[in-house]
C-alpha cells in the first residue's frame, strides 16, 4: 500500500488541512543547544495526535533505534548510517575501538603540529561531504581566533584549486585529500594540481605535506602518502554525514581541538535528545512533521533557509546537500512510489541580504515557501545596536509572512495619501499581503561549537524522520553516482572520439569540445 492510501496518512492529512497556520499559540520546544520555535506551523490536537499514528504505522520507533544500534537504515545498500557512533562520547562497543583510535590519532597530529608550530595554511580539498561541513564551521566559527588559514578548493574546474593555493607558502602548506572512496574525480585532480605545485616551488618531498582521510586506505597508500597520514573513516560513515568523522581535521587544525570537541559534544547532546525526548516534545520530530505536511499536504515545492548571521554563510548549500541528496527520491522499500511529494528544493541566504534578495516573492507570490528562520540572541562583537537591527528584521520579516496585509488595511493606508478613491483601490491591490505562511524560529543562545554542532545534528535528525515518515532511504544518493558514469563515458570520448549512444545535443558538443580539446 502506498503511503496516500494509508488510513494514518489520510487522518494526518485531513488535520493539517484543518489545524491552524495563523500563530494564535506559541508552540516553543527547547532542546540542547537552542530552542525552536514552531508557533507558525500549522498545529491542533488532532494533528500532533494523527501524528503520533503516522510515526507507528511507518515504523519510526525501530527505524530510529537501527539508526542509533548500527543496523542497516541504508537499507538500498545494506550498510549502517552510525555517524551517531562518531560523536558518542562513549561510542557504542562495536565501533568503540576503532573510532577511538582515529579520534586520538586526530587530535596527536593536531597537538604535533601546534607544538612545532607546523603548517600555517591548510589546503582542504574534498568536495560535497567531504567539504561542505568542514566549510561550513571553520567560516562559522573563525571569529573566536583561527590558529591556521584554512582554503578549500573543490570544483574540477581548475580555476577553485589556483584560487585556494594564490598567496599560500607551499613550504608551510598542509594538503588534506578528503575522499571516502579515494576515486572522487574532484579531489584526485585537484590533489595532483597540488602535488606539482609544491614540487615546482621546491619542496623537497611533497607526499609529506600530503594527509589522506579516507574509506580506502589501500588507494592512499598506492598514492604514496605516508601510513601516519591516512586517517580512516568507515563504510557506515555517509559522506554527507562525515563532518564528524577524521573529515573534520581541518576543523580542528583550524579552531582547535577543544572546539572540535566541542562540536561533537553538542550534536550528542541533540542525538540523546532525538533518542530519549517524547514525541510532542521532540524538536527534530516535530520540525520533520511540519516539513511533512508543508510539502506532502499544503503543495509547498521548497523550503529557504534564512540564517540571520553572516558566518553561517555556508549553512545553506551544507543543507542543499543533506536534504535533497537525502530526500530527493520516490521509491520506498517495496520499490513502489510514494505516492505524495517528497524532498522539497532547499535554497536561501543569510539576512538580512536575503530580504533585498527574494523575500519580495515570499511575501506576495501566489504561493511561496516557508522559512526556516535562525537566529542568535548574543553576538561576539561589539556593536549592540546591529545585532538588534538584525532581531528586529529577522522577527518582523517573520512576523509579516505570518500576518500577512488584507486589501481593507492596505485601502486604509492608500486612501491617506490618495485623493481619488479608484486610485486607492488599485494601489491597494499591490500592497496586498496574503499571510499565513509558516515559517520555523531556531533560536541559539549565541553561535558556538557546541552550539553549531547541535544545529547540523537538529537538520540531520529531521531529515532522516522525514525519510522515515516517506518510505524512502535518505542514506544513498543513486542520482549522483548515475551522473559520475555518464561522465567516464564521455571523458573517453573526448579523449579518443568513438562511436556513443548519445542524444544529438551531447554528441555535438563531445565532438565540439573533442575537437578544440
């Protein structure tokens, strides 16, 4: 039975069509780390109870204890998704040992290298998890003093890896190769760019300025790059869940590891709280059901991220990633559709540029998008009048989605400055302000690792409840690896043009770019 047809989805269904979405209750959950805010989602009784029978009949109980137990929650791939275990202070004793070790390996090559006051510049170069989450909080973070200059470099286009090495000194330059497979086309291309340019500034051995973190410690090895430089990360580790994982030194080279520590620290306090919080009291559940019912019920096709601090910059493509390579599929278990939309399209900027950007649709387009909203009470700077510009637009952006402008208050404000009444009445219509859209509040105490790491725990949680609630698998990503074989096809036709089962389009510009190639 497909999920539309379930007798818990059409109860679910028909409460949210019928609860609430003008913020008459506030509706605060707190969790480790921050507090969300849910008053402008749609909520009843009935749908926090329709709720509750969805979760059962989808099996969240014991799909969230396999997550936690190491079973397989990659169930297309029949592999754990335990990047729990990587943040546990005690990992769960399966896995103790060997992420025990590769934490104490960390942490020894960190405190080698501030000892000898080693490597003044980082070149990270990864890409999709194996980059966004490092970028993402050495950005974040850096303002509490960053011990070395991080660059990333993930495009193939070779433009990101000169831009990354401009003005670093390649004798003091660490190169990190971050790939779980150790076959990614991104970072082996980038890493031999790398290679020759430490060698062509003189560097006496290059490999020893080189550090692997990888799934395939064989292929590290087969690059010459020496055993004490290879840090492992697992085939249970999903590299869009890696963060947490070895992929995360270049944070702790950068911050410390007290703050990768730290990082780790807040996103256990969020796992407990997923594991152990009851339901109505859950924020990841609770943010998930409201995803759930603003794309699958109310039609709403995307969601936009709206982080209201300028050094959560990268949050938004680090989320992109988790959620629409998680969520963008259809088949469920069985291999039949879900049969209600699934993943919506995650975009956004951090405000208030945002609200000069395309809040103008958010507020008047026929549909819109909800919000999430993410804010910080205490800033780590001086200018207190800032930071309260910054609330007070965050809320009242926030607040106006809610609200919204009826064409009698928008007539009311034109007929004071318009003479003729059928003027005020067609000005009136553009002022016009639908309201009612939902939006979430994440509020954070002020922006600090423990704080940050509880954050990316919040989105991976509701994501993988999300998952749950639709049947699908938010572990593999079958798209991405569907276009990487595409690409080998085309990358042999461009070195020696062949005969190809290609549509006209592609096999014009194969032949094209063979030939200027």
């Amino acid at each position: 039975m497909s999920l539309s047809n379930s007798p818990a989805w059409q109860r679910f269904t028909a409460a949210a069509h019928a609860a609430s979405r003008r913020g008459e209750q506030l509706r605060l959950i707190p969790a480790p780390g921050l507090r969300l805010d849910l008053s402008t989602q749609a909520h009843s009784p009935d749908l926090q109870a329709a709720s509750g029978e969805l979760l059962a009949q989808q099996g969240f109980d014991a799909a969230r204890a396999m997550l936690f137990d190491g079973g397989h929650a990659n169930w297309t791939e029949g592999r754990a998704a335990w990047h729990t275990a990587l943040r546990a202070a005690e990992p769960p004793p399966a896995v103790a040992n060997a992420v025990q070790a590769e934490r104490d390996r960390l942490r020894e090559f960190v405190r080698e290298a501030d000892a000898a006051d080693r490597y003044g510049y980082v070149l990270h170069l990864g890409i999709g998890g194996s980059d966004w989450g490092p970028r993402l909080v050495t950005r974040a973070l850096r303002h509490g003093g960053a011990r070395r200059e991080v660059r990333f470099a993930s495009n193939v286009d070779s433009h990101s890896v000169a831009d990354a090495m401009s003005r670093l000194d390649p004798h003091d330059t660490l190169v990190i190769v971050a790939s779980k497979s150790f076959t990614t086309t991104e970072p082996l291309a980038n890493a031999e760019v790398a290679m020759n340019w430490l060698r062509d500034a003189g560097v006496a051995d290059p490999i020893k300025q080189v550090v692997a973190i990888t799934a395939n410690v064989e292929a590290a090895l087969n690059l010459g790059i020496l055993p004490d430089h290879i840090f492992q990360i697992w085939d249970w580790v999903g590299g869009r869940y890696s963060l947490w994982s070895a992929i995360g030194l270049p944070i702790a080279l950068a911050l410390g590891n007290d703050a990768f520590d730290q990082l780790l620290a807040g996103a256990a306090a969020m796992d407990e709280h997923f594991r152990t919080a009851p339901l109505a009291d859950n924020a990841p559940v609770q943010m998930a059901l409201s995803g759930v019912v603003n794309r699958s019920v109310l039609g709403y096709d995307s969601l936009v991220i709206a982080p209201y601090d300028s050094r959560l910059y990268h949050l938004v493509p680090w989320a992109q990633q988790l959620e629409m390579e998680s969520l963008g599929k259809v088949a469920t278990a069985d291999g039949s559709p879900v049969g209600v939309p699934t993943g919506a399209a995650i975009w956004g900027m951090s405000g208030t540029d945002c609200q000069h950007t395309f809040f103008q649709w958010l507020h008047q387009d026929s549909m819109g998008a909800p919000v999430d909203f993410i804010l910080c009470e205490q800033p780590d700077h001086d200018y207190a009048r800032h930071h309260e510009l910054l609330i007070a637009n965050c809320l009242a952006q926030r607040s106006a989605l809610l609200r919204g402008k009826s064409f009698e208050e928008a007539l009311a404000e034109t007929s004071a400055t318009e003479r003729d009444p059928a003027r005020a009445r067609l000005l009136a219509q553009h002022r016009v302000h639908p309201g009612g859209r939902p939006s979430s509040l994440i509020v954070l105490p002020r922006l600090e690792a423990y704080t940050l790491g509880a954050l990316l725990a919040l989105y991976e949680h509701k994501v993988f409840t999300q998952g749950v609630i639709w049947g699908i698998n938010p572990f593999d990503q079958w798209g991405v690896e569907f276009g990487k074989v595409l690409a080998k096809s085309i990358m042999r036709e461009l070195d020696a043009p062949q005969p190809g089962q290609q549509d006209p389009s592609t096999r014009f510009w194969i032949d094209a770019m063979a030939r200027r190639h």
